[in-house]
C-alpha cells in the first residue's frame, strides 16, 4: 500500500506569511473599474478621490430670514431696538443665493414685524452670521477621501456634493468554489441516501466571502478523478481572481488536490499546524491564489478565516478587523496534542460580571456546534492545553451584549431548553439562553462550582426512588443552592416504526443481542438505565452497545431513526420528531438547580417565567410526554 504524506507541518504564521510573500511575487493584485458614485455603497476606493468643485459653490443662506448688510443693525439692543425699512434687506430662504449688497441673514425668529414691511431689531448681526460660504464643506482639490476606503452612505453623499458622479473602485474579486468528491450529492435535496453527503460548505463559503466583500462562483460537484479536477481549476483560474478547492487536500488514495495544483501551477504548503484544518493546500495558477480546504466544514471555516481572509486583502483592498476579545475562566481542563494550534469552540457567559468559558465538543464536520458557539479560544502548538480555572483568551463569535444577557444552563439535554429559548426572543425580553449538554452531573458540578446561572438535573436516588433531592442534599449541604420544580417527563425505549423486534423492555434487548444507543456517564438517563438494569438483573455488559454514547435524546432518537441502532432510551418528545415508536418505562422529574445567589439576577427570573408561561405549556403539550405539576415552585429539599 502506498503511503501518503503531507508535505509539510507549518506554523501558521510562518505559512501565511510567507504565502502571502509567495503571492506578491506571483503578481497578486486587485483589479480596478469606474463605477457610479450613487451605486457605490460598500465598494472600496482603488485611488485617493479629489473634489470637482466647491460644496457650496456660492454663498448661501443657511436659514429662512432676510439678506442684508449688517451695518444697518450696528447700534441693536434690548433698549435701543433698529427698525430696517422694506429697502433695507430682501426676504430669503434657506439655500438661496446671497443677494448683492448683502453680507449676513437674519433668521425669521429674530425678528418682529413693524408694520409696513418694516421690522424691528433687538440685536445686531455680525458679517456673514447665517451665510454658508463658498467650500464651507469642502473645496475644489480637496481629498475626499483616501485610497482603500469603504464607501459608507455618508461618503456617497460627500463625494456627489464634491461633485464626484464616478470613481475608480477595486473590482469585487470572483472566488472560484469548486466541491469535490464521489460521495458529495447536491445539498439541496431533502431525501438523501446511506453514504451521500450533502454538499453545503459552498454555501457556508459563499457568505463569507460575501461579508468579506468578495462574490462567489459555485462549480459544479467535481468527482474525485484527477483529469477532471484538473480540468475545471484551470477553467476556474483563467475565469476568476482566485479558487477555493473543497475537499481531497487530505492524504487518502482519492485526495487529489495538492498534485491537481502542482499540475497546473505551484504548490506552496501542503500541511498546517492547526486542528481542525490541517490538511489546507495552499499554492497559485500564476497570479490566481489557490487553496484546498478540508471538506469537513469547521475545518473549512478555520482555514477561510485564518488563512483565506488573511489573503483577501491583496483582491480587495480592506482591512478586516479581529474578532472583539475577552478573557474568561475555563470551566473544563481541554487537552491537546504538541503538533497543532488547536482552535476550541465554546459558549460564553457571565457570572457576577465575572466571564466563564464552557468548552464545546470538538468535532471538524460538527457545523451546528460551530453556528451555536459564542467563542473560540486556542491552544498554542507548542501546550498539552488548559487546565480548568484557567483564563483563556476568547474571540468572541457572537455580540458580547448579547452574552451578557445570556442565562447559562448546564447539565441534561431536553428539547424544552430550546423552546425557552425561542419564546425569549419572541417576548423581545432580550434575554438569551446559552445551554451546555453534559449531563446530570454536569450541571451540578457547574453550579457547586459557580460555573453555570442553573444547572438543568433528572438524577435518580436508586435507594429512595425520588428525583434530585438527595443529591442537592449532598452536594450542597449548606443551602447554597435552590432546586426548582420543572416537568415530569416519561423515559422510554424508542424503536423503529412498528417495533418490528417486538421490543417490550429492557430483557428483549438483552436476550435476542439488539444492539443500543446509550447517554453518557453522568447523564440522568444512563443513571436511570443503570438502575433498571439493576432492578431486572440485568448485566450491562448484555447489552450490546452500552458503551456506545450519545449526548442529547434527540441524538439517541436519530441514531435509532437512521437504523444504526435498534433502541435506546429518552424521552417520547425526541420519539416523536422521528416518527419511532416508544415503550414507556419510568416517569422521572427533570428540574432546574440555581445558585442562591442567581435566584434574583433577572436572566433567571425571565427564563423562570416563561417556564410557568402558558404558551410554554402548549408548546410542551404539542411535543406530547410532560406533565406541569408544580412547575416553577421552589422544592422543598427537607
């Protein structure tokens, strides 16, 4: 078998660098049209633009009033009024043009009528008081503005008013986006088969190069067959300013994106030390930049974001600023390898205006995680990562207003969470809600440890059969924290439509070898399996795919629905979005664990009352498996 390397494992910053460098050698640069001043709006100017006549190009009345010399006011007082005579001044509106023998206005509320045509003065008027003078804005070969600006609305105005109907401006830059691969289908279409990937990274890229002042053109999927890739970059390079290969940069037999490049121009790296996003291809067809982006899409983000934007400029002519900054405390010891400068998603929120970080999962092809984090911070190629408490240096993904006014949650998944959430925004209380899915446990270990506004539980006492209580009484001995009253939940077994194996419990999945989808440790679902398990006499080590995690029901619910498994246990709500079959096996209580000191900030009071909202209610009515006893009542822990 032929082994496949990479070229090279560049520092990032070494490989921009020294791209970029490549680029200018190769000719790298923007292009320039003449386009109109009133259609310009965002475009960036090629060249410093010089005014073409005077704003205002006369003297103008800058007020309703009348003209006239202001030597006939000399003397005007509250005790010594002037009366001017009809002859003495002419009547003049904002924007006239001053009239002859006239070197001030006076405006319309100063004065008083005299009768006749006369008018009475209680002040004088000083030379040019009212007047705009000629160029009072700007002069004729005054700098508008200088090069590589972005035309803003005020600009255009600026640039009519100098008398600048049309400038030069950078061309937008056509980015050439090509896909790639056998198993990459159409990302439009709703019915997908086992093994067809939707493609959407194009999309993805698109906006991006849409918010960078950059348009998109979208190739047709390529399969992966070296001819054919070659084919279309060398159409793309000769049509476009620059082109962006998805996928086949890695080492795999039918990756062939590095060496379609050195065919047609000139590989420069191939292997950057980031995570995700090593295997990017960078190189250029000539003066055309080119890179090859893994097709995993957080991958292709990182690699747009730190190495494409980086390159744009040169196209473009903007600046692109960093993403606002923050430090926050790390709630989670993150570990990572030596080789790469590893990129971490997280959710961002504050408590007691203090910034905590909640690390999320760190998957490359988990673009949901990516489009809900708040966050990323790094870990430097050269660390083994970070260890819980530390501060982190965040770039923040979303407005930091918007964090501050986010209630943080962490513990169990339920689909409520996010109804809770979409009737916030609805309600306009500009209240968000930032949940965090790591189990039971979890959110107790985030509270005790002031890590979290709440902390959402469903933990089962094996040895009372109640819900929550003792493990408030454990780990918060000294009433430091407050349990509230959610909703009863049913827990079941979801199954395939029809229940073909003809599934009654728990034994049948052990007896006939079924194979299981489990929650993860610490979840209050695995406690709860744990324990029925238990209950019947049941091994784990019977159930054939105990080990195998997921970490939300609907995770579990989909991965029955796929087929992948043939049952795992959750809630009917998760059952029901995918249409399974569910055999109900115990009623549990999900509730919510608040700090004491959380109870009065007004994020928590906004999501506790939502909880006892009606039409929180029927939303949970609809999903169908919950029941609102008490809900939003403090439980009495005893």
């Amino acid at each position: 078998m032929t082994k496949y390397e990479y070229l090279k494992n560049t520092p990032l910053k070494q490989a921009v660098e020294e791209y970029i460098e490549a680029l200018k050698k190769a000719g790298t640069t923007y292009k320039t049209e003449t386009i109109a001043t009133a259609d310009a709006l965002g475009r960036v100017t090629a060249a410093a633009v010089y005014a073409r006549r005077c704003c205002p190009h006369y003297c103008a009345s800058a007020m309703d009033g009348i003209a006239l010399m202001s030597e006939k006011t000399f003397g005007a007082a509250e005790n010594t009024p002037v009366i001017l005579s009809s002859e003495d001044y002419k009547n003049i509106d904002t924007g006239d043009p001053l009239p002859d023998k006239s070197d001030c206005v006076i405006m319309v509320e100063d004065l008083i009528e005299a009768g006749g045509g006369k008018m009475m003065l209680h002040k004088a008027a000083v030379p040019w008081q009212n007047v705009r003078k000629i160029g009072e804005d700007i002069c004729k070969g005054d700098m508008i503005t200088t090069s590589f600006t972005v035309m803003t609305p005020s600009l255009i105005g600026a640039f009519l008013a100098g008398g600048v109907f049309s400038f030069e401006a950078i061309t937008v830059p056509k980015i050439a986006i090509i896909p790639t691969g056998d198993e990459i289908v159409d990302g439009s279409k709703e019915e997908l088969k086992n093994g067809a990937i939707p493609e959407f990274n194009s999309a993805i890229f698109s906006a991006m190069l849409c918010e960078w002042g950059a348009k998109a053109v979208v190739f047709p999927i390529v399969a992966d067959k070296l001819e054919l890739l070659c084919e279309c970059i060398e159409k793309a390079s000769r049509e476009n300013d620059a082109v962006i290969v998805i996928a086949g940069s890695s080492a795999g037999r039918d990756d062939y994106t590095a060496e379609a490049l050195k065919k047609s121009g000139t590989l420069v790296f191939h292997g950057i030390a980031i995570k995700p996003g090593k295997p990017a291809v960078l190189g250029h067809i000539g003066n055309v930049p080119f890179v090859g982006v893994p097709g995993y899409p957080v991958s292709g983000i990182i690699v747009m974001e730190e190495i494409f934007k980086s390159v744009l400029p040169l196209l473009t002519g903007r600046r692109y600023e960093n993403a606002p900054k923050l430090q926050a405390r790390l709630t989670k010891q993150t570990v990572s390898s030596l080789k790469y400068k590893e990129y971490i998603r997280c959710r961002v929120g504050f408590l007691d205006s203090k910034a905590v970080a909640v690390p999320m999962g760190r998957g490359a092809g988990i673009v949901t995680g990516f489009a809900k984090a708040s966050g990323i911070f790094t870990i430097p190629q050269s660390s083994e990562g970070k260890q819980r408490g530390e501060d982190v240096e965040i770039s923040l993904l979303k407005p930091l207003d918007e964090l501050k006014n986010s209630v943080m949650i962490v513990g169990s998944h339920d689909p409520l969470l996010d109804e809770v959430a979409d009737i916030l925004k609805l309600t306009g209380s500009g209240v968000e809600v930032s949940s965090s899915h790591v189990g039971s446990m979890g959110g107790i270990t985030a509270i005790k440890n002031g890590e979290a506004h709440m902390g959402a539980i469903h933990l089962l006492d094996i040895n009372s059969g109640e819900y929550n209580k003792s493990y408030v009484r454990t780990y918060f001995p000294k009433d430091t924290a407050v349990l509230i009253r959610g909703v009863g939940r049913i827990q079941g077994l979801m199954v395939k439509r029809g229940n073909p194996e003809n599934i009654k419990g728990l034994k049948d999945i052990a007896e006939k070898k079924l194979s299981y989808i489990n929650r993860q440790k610490g979840s209050g679902t695995r406690v709860l399996l744990d324990y029925l398990l238990k209950k019947e006499g049941i091994e784990a080590v019977s159930i054939y795919g105990y080990t195998r995690e997921e970490y939300t029901h609907t995770a579990v619910a989909a991965t029955v629905a796929a087929q992948s498994a043939q049952a795992g246990l959750g809630i009917l709500s998760a059952a029901k979005i995918y249409e399974l079959d569910f055999i109900p096996l115990y009623s549990e209580q999900y509730d919510f664990l608040v700090a004491e000191s959380a109870l009065s900030d007004e994020r928590v009071k906004s999501f506790l009352e939502v909880l006892n909202s009606d039409i929180f209610k029927q939303r949970l009515e609809r999903m169908g498996g919950y029941t609102f006893e008490s809900i939003g009542q403090i439980v009495e822990i005893g």
